[in-house]
C-alpha cells in the first residue's frame, strides 16, 4: 500500500530532511509541500539535494493545503502546530517535529515557551521505556527533541534498571549549526563559528530540559533532576552528549553493560559500542542511529554515558518517519538508513 504525506516547512532543515527519507520510503509518496517566505518556489531552488522531488512548488501552510493526505508532517516553528493540527481530521496521522505537543505539565510549557500548552500527544521515541506501543495506531505523534533522543538513550537503561540516583544527573551536550534552524544569525555565521566552541542556554533555561527530566522520568519510575548545558561546535550536523550519574553504591561497570545490553540489543538504531570504542558524530552522519559507551568513575562514584546522533535524523526527521512507520503499521525501518557516511 502507498500512503500520501504531506510535509510543512519544506525549505528547512527538518523539512528537507523528512523530504530525503519519504523520497527512497517504498510506501509513500509525497504530495503538498508547504512553506511560509517561500512560497511559489520550487523545492530544487531552496533543497538542491532533493533532485526527485526538484519541481514541486512549495504552496502556503494552511489546513486546506495539508487535508486529504494520509499523513501530515509539521515542520514549524513552536507555537505554530496547534492551531493547524486542530483543523485536520482525526484520521490523518499528524506528526509534529516542534516541541508543541511534547510535554505533560502545561506548567513547564508555559515557563518555557511563553505561549499556552496545546496539550500532550504520544512521544515518538519507541526505544523510550512504554512509549513504542503509544505509537502503534496512534494519529497525533510528537516527535522528541534533538538533544532528547540523544540524551534519554544513553541515561534511559541505567536509570530504568535502577542503577545510578535520579536526582544528580549532570549533561553537557555540543550540536552542529543545523540545529538552530535555517534562518539567518549573525552569530552562527561562518566566520562565527568556525574554529570554536561555545556555550548557550547556561543555567538549567534550555528549552529541552524539562524535555529530557519527563522523558528520565518516565524510565526511572521516579521524578529525575537534570544539570542540562548545552555547546555549539563547528559542524554542520550531529550532537555528542555526556551524561553523568551518581552511581547506586555497589553498581559495578560489568553489571552497567549487561543492562544497557538487555535494554538495546534488540532495537535496530541503537547500540552499546564494544569496549574502547567510543562514540563520534561522524559514526552516525545520515542515518538514524545513535551510538553509545560508558564508564564508572570510580574516583568520583558516578557512571559516565557517551552518546552521538545526527540531530536531523534520528533526532528529528528520522525519528518522525520511525514513528509513522509504527503508526501506519509498517515495519519500523522501513525507508531508514542503517549507515553513515564517512568521511
């Protein structure tokens, strides 16, 4: 069976990025593409990759634009899939790559994002301890958050299995540039970034945080507090993540591996690297994976989890198709790509 899918916000990053997958998925095919600024531009202009879907003209985002295709992709700026997803019917699987529908407490929402809570719809990251049976059937999925994905999966395992303390959990994560989207910036300008690190969202603000202390939560069975600080490196795409926990006394190295090995030697896009190997965002570049390693520090008591992931594709694109696939009943790889690309 072949599906139709439309897709908003199809000259950014996570729009062209959601475009490249459905272009090779064999059960779909693309229909409205839709824009903002761009509107009456062909795609090949603004997403030259994109060379099968080149002469589809974007048209403006509006529901009348999106209605009538079996899936809905919403590629927009946060705030702005609420209203739009409301006007289209319950039968069309609507999956939202903004942080709308992400989270539970309105409260949160609103200290974060300013704007009044749209309310809560499954969470797309079926690797997630009790989210991947959500998304069988579901028709309103909210896709997670770039650092999210990259962050829950490395920590999910060790504090499902109860094996590092929930409340002193410290991250510092680096993402590339695409990141922030496609809209100019003076400060992630080439001459800006290139050749440097630096940090933003200091001090527990970042918009992700209270993103990632739900989804810990969910998995530890107990409310998880988060030391979130997010960098940006000079690359184009990818986030490496290090995440730290107070161990539980008496948790060894040996027993840290055995759960992550239980936790993830069935999913298809997450691994525990062997032993020495350590993650690196150009393992994962183009596909939907994400790689992991650990540590104990047993200087200081904690466990120490690396992770890496492209943010465009498992972190986002990638993971709206994985959902979809669960969503339409289809066999969840379908369409994804289980390699990088190196160099």
């Amino acid at each position: 069976m072949v599906y139709t899918a439309a897709v908003s916000g199809a000259s950014g990053y996570a729009g062209g990025e959601v475009l490249r997958l459905l272009a090779n998925h064999p059960h779909v095919e693309v229909g409205a593409i839709t824009g903002h600024s761009n509107v009456g531009q062909r795609l090949g202009e603004l997403q030259p990759h994109l060379h099968p879907l080149a002469d589809k003209v974007l048209t403006e985002t509006t529901a009348e634009a999106l209605a009538g295709h079996d899936v809905v992709f919403l590629a927009l700026p946060h705030g702005a899939s609420g209203e739009l997803a409301a006007q289209l019917g319950e039968e069309v699987v609507v999956i939202d790559a903004a942080a709308d529908h992400r989270l539970e407490s309105a409260q949160a929402w609103e200290k974060f994002y300013s704007s009044k809570h749209q309310g809560t719809w499954p969470y797309g990251l079926p690797e997630l301890p009790g989210q991947r049976h959500k998304l069988t059937g579901a028709t309103r999925i909210a896709v997670p958050g770039c650092y999210p994905t990259t962050i829950m999966l490395g920590l999910a395992p060790a504090l499902a299995a109860g094996l590092v303390q929930p409340e002193d959990v410290v991250v510092v994560a680096a993402t590339g540039t695409s990141g922030a989207g496609k809209s100019l910036k003076p400060h992630l300008l080439g001459s800006e970034v290139m050749g440097g690190m630096s940090p933003y969202g200091v001090g527990g603000v970042h918009r992700h945080t209270p993103e990632i202390e739900q989804g810990l939560s969910w998995a530890a069975g107990t409310e998880v507090q988060v030391s979130f600080t997010p960098t940006l490196a000079p690359m184009p795409r990818g986030i490496l993540a290090t995440s730290t926990a107070k161990l539980v006394p008496g948790t060894t190295e040996a027993q840290l591996r055995e759960a992550f090995a239980a936790h993830y030697d069935a999913e298809p896009f997450v691994h525990l690297l062997p032993e020495g190997q350590w993650p690196a965002t150009k393992q994962v570049i183009g596909s939907n994976h994400v790689t992991i390693q650990l540590a104990v520090d047993a200087h200081a008591g904690r466990a120490i989890i690396v992770s890496a992931s492209d943010n465009l594709t498992k972190g986002t694109a990638g993971g709206a198709v994985q959902s979809m696939n669960l969503a339409l009943g289809l066999e969840e790889t379908t369409g994804l790509n289980l390699l990088g690309v190196s160099p």
